[in-house]
C-alpha cells in the first residue's frame, strides 16, 4: 500500500494496511493521522467525513481512529493552498 505523508508530501510504500504506529520513512511524521485518512475535510463537522467517528483534536498526530483510510495521492502544496482557500470562502461567503 502506498501512503503519501500528509508533512513532507513524499510516498511511503507499506506491506500491508497503515499501523498505528507507521511513521513516514523520510521525515517521521506519523502516517496514521486525520490529514492523512480519505475522510478528512476541513469543511465538516470536526474535520472529518465519518459520522460515527470519535472527534480527534490533533490532526497531526497519530490517533487510533479505525475509520481511517489512507488517502491516495495526497495532493501537494498547491492544492492545500486550494482547498484552504475554498474553506475560507465558503465560510465567509456573501
């Protein structure tokens, strides 16, 4: 499985499904985080997609969520900055 590290943006390449202890092979950030789970989205309710999940207040961190899903792709810079920006104008919108 490949999971791109939601801090350095670079693939880590994982036997089997994410532990919650994987760290990221180039920078060490932990893997299993909400900014690196398909359900995260700044724009709901706690910052994730999953209603049944438990709220996380570091999304940074690891945490022992079991909804996670390890997102693909990851994005780069230039799409947070994208998305960070279509957060705001959705919240401030006239």
């Amino acid at each position: 499985m490949e999971v791109t590290c939601f801090h350095c943006r670079k693939v880590n390449v994982l036997p089997g499904k994410v532990g919650f202890r994987e760290e990221c092979i180039h920078c060490r950030s932990d893997l299993h985080v909400c900014k690196s789970c398909d359900f995260y989205d700044v724009k709901s309710y706690n910052e994730c997609r999953e209603p049944s999940a438990e709220v996380v207040r570091e999304k940074e961190r690891a945490n022992y969520c079991d909804f996670f899903i390890a997102r693909q792709g990851g994005g780069g810079p230039d799409d947070e900055k994208a998305r960070l920006k279509a957060a705001a104008d959705a919240l401030f919108k006239k």
